[in-house]
C-alpha cells in the first residue's frame, strides 16, 4: 500500500506512549480483577520494567495494601533497587500479617546482606550489621527459617556474631542427627563459652555414650568442670560413682580429699584403693599414702593405730619399717616404737 504525497507518517513520542501506557494501566487496573492481575504480574518474569509500571499503578490507587507493597519491593530487588526496596520493606516487618511480616524480614535481611559487601564505609557497615542482627533476631524467633534453609542460618550466626543464637540453631540441627559427635562436641564447647551450666552437663553426658572412643576423656571433662565451678559437692559425689569402676578415679577421690583438707576421707579411700589391689607394690603404695594423709592433718594416733594394725605385714619391707618407727616416734609413742624395733631385730636374726 503507498502513500499520497499530502499524507504525513505520524510517530509518537516516547512521553505520549508512557502517558497511552499509564492510561491503559490505570483502566486495565479498574477494569480487571485486582488479584487476577497480580497473579499474572507474579507469574510474568519476562518485563520487570512493564510490570514496576503496572505494579505503581496499582498501588497509587491502593496505597496501604500490603501485599502490592511487597510485590514492588520484590521487583525493586530484581532490578538492583536495593535500597528502595528497603524502604518499602521496613515498615512491613511489623506487619500484622503473618506471611507479609514473614516475607518482608527475610528479603529484609537478604538485602541488608547484599549491601553490606556493597558498602565501603566502615561506620556504615557497622550499622547495617545491626540491622541484620535485629532481622536475623525476628528470624529466629519466630521460626521463618525451614529444616532446608536451617544450616544456611546456623551459618549466618557465626557471621553476625551471636552465639546465643548459634548455640540454638546448633541444637536444633542436632534435634535432626542426634548422633552426629562433631555437632555435640560443638554445642558442648559453646555451652560452656556461654556458661550453660546443664547444658555443659547434658552435652557432655551425650558425648560419653556417643563418643566411646573418648569416653574417658569427656569423664574428665565432666569432673574439671565441677571443679572449675568451685562445684565441690557435685565433684565429691562424681568422683565417688566413678572410683568404683576404676583405681585411677579412686585415686582422683583420695587427691580430692586431699586437696579440700579431708585427711581422714583421704586415709579411708587410700585404705579402700589398698583393699581392692591385688599387686603388693600398689598395695605398699596406697597404705603409705594412707598414713602420710592423717599425718597431713594431725591425726596421730589414727596414724598410729592404722600402721600398727598391718606393721607385721611389713616387717620385711625396710622403706615402711623405717616409716613406722619414725611415725611411732613423731606421735611420742615410745611402747610401740621400741616393741617395732624388737620385731625388726628378730626378723634380722632369723
């Protein structure tokens, strides 16, 4: 088809086709069902910048809708607007609707994060930090995170730098592999930086029925906290659980009574290790061990009573005869002094 000659070709301006485009938004918005419409922005990826004008629209004519207000920061950050999305975003995160305060904290943080490696002022790094601490807090709270983004966030908490929240993500990751050693090795560790004193106790309780590999290790661990606490009571009944499975606790026992002055506890439990040996030189050793701690505390003639109760077992072991006589004679107990040198003449004779 050709043109007259007095016919002119009419092109339109760039403002009147904004201005043709606004008016067709502003009547397609009266025209269509309002949620219709949205779903088709929603599933519309292809023109970010057509659905903005669409969505503006939308919204000067519905200014306190919340939903559109989250649909426009959306499509803000899609298109690199951080921080007009943001803005949008903030007052949303106290929003009375459950899903909208959900969705806004979340993209709230995610942007709060984009800007953060943006940024190269370090005050105003610092602030941002802030602000996603207070997100990452509604986060966690109020649980917007699920059992597949939940390692994502336990992460997150070592960036912000809140171990109280590290240590509950922690938990609940542990809530889903309950044997895994690595992960209560670390709440352990972290409940004691913290000072969780049942939680120390549970996590390590945990660890010396999962990690028997290092049971005895985690029984110690058990034993110094109580002993870094100042816990004395719950030292003294600990230690007395374990020292009837092993002589090396028995010995922790009596090095306990030692170490809080209970010379006679000390001497009895030295007695009790004495009992339960069955090689003569630990037997030597622990009955020593026994006078010298009622000697620690001025029990003399407990000492004495004792050393002569088994003096005849040693009479041919020089190193206890020779400690007897000087125990006899440092207790002013001449009688018994002079009747063990009696002994020991007799047994050189023989």
């Amino acid at each position: 088809m050709f043109l007259a000659d007095d016919e002119k070709v009419y092109v339109a301006t760039y403002k009147e086709i904004i201005l043709i485009f606004i008016a067709f938004s502003v009547v397609l918005f009266v025209l269509y069902p309002k949620n219709l419409l949205k779903e088709q922005i929603l599933q519309d990826t292809s023109n970010n910048d057509l659905n903005m004008i669409y969505l503006q629209n939308m919204l000067r004519q519905d200014p306190s809708n919340e939903s559109l207000i989250m649909l426009v920061a959306n499509n803000n950050y899609k298109s690199g607007k951080l921080k007009a999305s943001y803005g949008l975003l903030k007052p949303l995160c106290s929003s009375k609707n459950p899903e909208i305060k959900k969705n806004a904290n979340l993209l709230s943080y995610k942007l709060a994060k984009e800007d953060y490696y943006i940024v190269k002022n370090a005050e105003e790094k610092s602030r941002i930090k802030e602000d996603m601490r207070d997100l990452f807090k509604n986060i966690v709270d109020n649980v917007y995170y699920t059992k597949e983004t939940l390692d994502k966030f336990y992460k997150e908490s070592f960036f912000l730098e809140m171990p109280k929240y590290t240590y509950r993500l922690l938990k609940e990751k542990i809530s889903y592999t309950p044997d895994d050693i690595k992960l209560i090795r670390d709440a352990y560790y972290l409940a004691d930086r913290l000072d969780y004193g049942p939680e120390v106790l549970y996590n390590l309780n945990s660890l010396q029925n999962k990690d028997i590999k290092n049971r005895d290790s985690w029984i110690l661990a058990e034993y110094n906290y109580y002993m870094k606490k100042n816990n004395l009571k719950d030292a003294e009944e600990f230690l007395k659980v374990q020292a009837q499975r092993s002589s090396l606790w028995g010995e922790k026992l009596a090095e306990f009574y030692l170490a809080t002055e209970n010379y006679k506890e000390a001497s009895q439990t030295y007695m009790q290790l004495y009992k339960n040996s069955h090689a003569s030189s630990a037997k030597k050793s622990y009955f020593l061990q026994a006078l010298k701690s009622l000697q620690a505390g001025n029990f003399m003639k407990d000492a004495v009573s004792l050393g002569h109760r088994y003096e005849n077992r040693y009479l041919g072991d020089a190193e206890v005869r020779v400690f007897l006589l000087k125990l006899y004679l440092a207790a002013n107990d001449l009688q018994k002094a002079n009747d063990l040198s009696k002994k020991i003449l007799t047994q050189k004779r023989r």
